[in-house]
C-alpha cells in the first residue's frame, strides 16, 4: 500500500518542494493534478511530455532520489457540464491525463462522473437528488444516456492507454453511490471505469466507507484519505443538503470552477465540516479503511487530500499523516 498527499494543497510551491514536504511527512506518493477543476500547476510541460521522450524523462527524473513517487493523476471537474467552455475543456483535460498518465507509466486517474443539464439546451446543471416525482426520473433518463456515451467511449481510450479512470462519489454528480456505480458499469460495459474511494463524501451521505469498498471490491481503484465532522446540533435543525453557502466577491479570494463559475464560501454554521483524518474519526476507523482497501488491492494508493480549513497546509498535512501512519501500522501488525 502505497500512502501520499494528492498535491492541490501544496499549488503554492514548485514541485521539488512539494516533494521534499511529502516525503518529510514520512509519505511516498504523490497525486498530481492535471487539468480540470483545478490547473496542472506541477506538471508546466505537460504538451511536451505527450510528444517528447526527452521531456518526459526530464519530468521524471524530478522524482529520482527524493523518496517520493507519481502515485496517480488527478483530473476532477464536469466533463458534462453543457456549457462547452467547461464541459468539452474538463472532457479533453480527462482526455489528455489519461495520455499522460501512459506516458508517464501511471495506471491511474482520477475524475468525477460528471453532471449534465436537466434537458437538450440547457446552460446549467441539474442535480436530482431525490427523484420522487416522475419529472425527476426524466432528467435522470436524459442525464444517464450522456454519461453512458461519454463513459462508454471514455472506457475504450482508457484501456487502450492501459490506464483505470477511478471516479470520486462526488456530490453535483450522477454517479455519487454505489447503486450509481453498479448502473454505470451496467450501462457501459466498462472494463475500465471504477471508483476512487474517497471516505469524506460517503461519511456525510451517511454511507459507511468501510462497507462501500467491501460491496464494490474490484471495481475500487484508488483512494482518498479525507475525514468529515457531522456537526450534531447543526445537522438536527438543517440536515446534510444545507444550502447556506455565501457568493463570493470577485475582490474576494475564490477559486474558479471554469467559465464563470466559482466556488461558494462554506456556511458558517455548518452541519458538516471536511477535517483532518482523526478529527472525524478516530485511528482505528482509518485502520479499517485500510485494512479493507488492502484485502481489495495490496498495493492501493491512498492519498491525503487536506481540506481542513482550521488548518494550515502543512499543519493539516501533519495531522493527517500521523493518523495515516500509524493506521497503516496497526494493518500491517
């Protein structure tokens, strides 16, 4: 098993030093981000990699002695969105990680399933999540007919690069469940789509991470180390779909989302909260996690994504690393 720190929290240094913080957290892996949501800020030769042995060999050789390795590339956004701007960039970015992740003798990439508009001609997204009127059912007929095309054609690209694309259970997307997961595959075909368990998203949705990966078993390709806190006297009055988010300014500090969408500040007085690892639950959880990540791949990658905004990069990155350390630890014994 093979434990790292997935790298957007560390966008605010040049690779080598990303690095060398992974590795003095006694981690060895690192996911990169390579396009969507986010830019693929360490990867700056990203168009000559694809074309240019020299400069993937250059690229790699950054990794050669630092204890750290590529372990998987990150490319999360809405490859379906049906604003082109967004949609058709996030679907080529998809496109292009898994090219690179050949080239760069990685097997695996993570995304999100993506969320299309609720009818032919819309402009913005439409996420059902609770379908118990008839209309409901015929967005989700209309959406699930172009997340099979999509997902169907993107299966075949994967397994011709030898590359798995590992889907995060992602709200704002079709696929957020096992039972999305299962329908998918069921749609598709799909030899090469499965999932990138990442526990946070599951915990809130008041899923069990432990039991997902046990359902799914192969089909779980890669995982994220992430905790969330369910705020008890929060979530009795506004549940877990609170929608108290607050518009941010453009004076604002705020992250672009594509075209002109932005990420919302979190609601003050929140029902759940995404923590560092042992802030949610506790070290013997995360030693279950593994431990059930471990029976489905031996060598899985599970990687830290820190989102803990009590935190700082580093101290967040710190606090999660020794809960997952020494979780890993209690596996292994």
């Amino acid at each position: 098993m093979k434990l790292g720190v997935y790298n957007a929290i560390l966008h605010d240094r040049p690779l080598p030093e990303a690095l060398k913080v992974i590795g003095g957290l006694g981690l060895e892996g690192i996911e990169i981000n390579t396009g969507g949501f986010l830019p693929a800020v360490h990867v700056p030769t990203f168009d000559e990699i694809l074309e240019s042995d020299a400069a993937r060999d250059d690229y790699l050789g950054i990794f050669e002695g630092t204890g750290v390795s590529i372990a998987g590339l990150n490319c999360n956004g809405n490859p379906l969105h049906p604003r082109p701007e967004i949609g058709e960039k996030h679907a080529e970015d998809i496109r292009r990680s898994i090219r690179l992740a050949e080239r760069l003798g990685q097997n695996r990439v993570v995304t999100m399933s993506g969320l299309p508009g609720g009818e032919p001609g819309a402009t913005v997204t439409n996420w059902i999540v609770n379908a118990w009127n008839s209309a409901a059912l015929d967005v989700l007929g209309y959406q699930w007919k172009i997340v099979a095309d999509f997902w169907r054609e993107t299966d075949r690209l994967a397994a011709d690069h030898g590359v798995k694309v590992a889907l995060e259970l992602h709200p704002q997307n079709v696929v957020f469940n096992t039972a999305d997961v299962y329908r998918l595959i069921e749609l598709t075909g799909a030899t090469h789509v499965g999932v990138e368990l990442d526990a946070s998203h599951l915990f809130w949705q008041q899923m069990d991470p432990v039991a997902v990966i046990r359902e799914l078993g192969p089909l779980v390709l890669h995982a994220a180390a992430k905790d969330v806190r369910i705020n008890p006297g929060n979530a009795r009055l506004y549940g877990v779909l609170d929608n108290s988010f607050r518009r941010l300014s453009p004076e604002e500090p705020r992250t672009n989302l594509g075209g002109d969408e932005w990420a919302n500040e979190w609601p003050k007085d929140s029902a759940w909260d995404f923590v560092a690892l042992g802030r949610g639950h506790d070290t013997a959880y995360w030693a279950e996690f593994l431990q059930a990540l471990r029976e489905v791949d031996p060598e899985m990658m599970v990687n830290i994504e820190h989102e803990d905004v009590s935190l700082g990069r580093i101290e967040g990155l710190e606090v999660a690393a020794a809960v997952l350390r020494e979780a890993a630890a209690v596996t292994v014994s």
